[in-house]
C-alpha cells in the first residue's frame, strides 16, 4: 500500500516537472523576450543605446529585422529541445526566465524615468 502512494506521488509529480513546468516556463520566456525587443524598441526611438554590443550590431542591420529573427531563432531551438529537458537544464530554463525578467523590469523602469522624470 505504502509502495503504491509512493509510486503515485513520485509519477504525479515526475509528469509535472517534464510537461507542465517546462511549458510555463518556455512560455513565460517567449513572453518576455517579446516585451525586451518591444521596449528596446521603444527605448531606442526615444533617443536610448542598446547596452549589448551584440545586439546594438543586429540592429544596424537593415535588410530584415536581425534582433527579432535571432530572438526567434533561439526560442525555436528551445522549443524543439523542450521535450528532452533534464533536471538541471530546467534549472538552467528556469535561470534564463528570471534574467529576461530582471530585464523586463530594468525596461519598465527605463520607461518610467523616461516619461515621468
């Protein structure tokens, strides 16, 4: 009995961490990606510098949009790789969502002395 309720919650808890925290996870970071390129723009047209040397050179580039298609290209490797996600990758999932987080917040803060200062 005791041998079943474990197997159970180890199942239960086993199928969680491979679909569903990855899956937020991927989709909070495509979330928040969208909201960097967004508010880099923004920033930019207002008169800011994009502090990443290697992003500052994508946006140079004028034939396509090159920050934007690298943005995506990155999250469409992410996505195919999704399903063969390991303990200590989803670690690493977890740890590149909270940098675009603190990016997001730096932007939001950016926006707000922009306008309100």
């Amino acid at each position: 009995m005791i041998q079943n309720f474990l197997y159970e919650k180890i199942s239960e808890r086993t199928l969680c961490r491979w679909f569903a925290v990855p899956a937020i996870l991927w989709a909070l970071l495509v979330s928040l990606n969208l909201v960097d390129y967004f508010a880099t723009l923004h920033a930019l047209s207002n008169g800011c510098r994009e502090l990443n040397p290697f992003v500052a050179s994508l946006f140079q580039i004028e034939e396509f949009n090159a920050v934007l298609a690298t943005k995506l290209f990155f999250l469409a490797i992410l996505f195919v790789l999704l399903p063969f996600i390991k303990s200590w990758q989803l670690d690493l999932l977890a740890i590149a969502t909270f940098i675009y987080l603190a990016v997001v917040t730096y932007h939001a803060y950016g926006t707000y002395l922009l306008h309100f200062m």
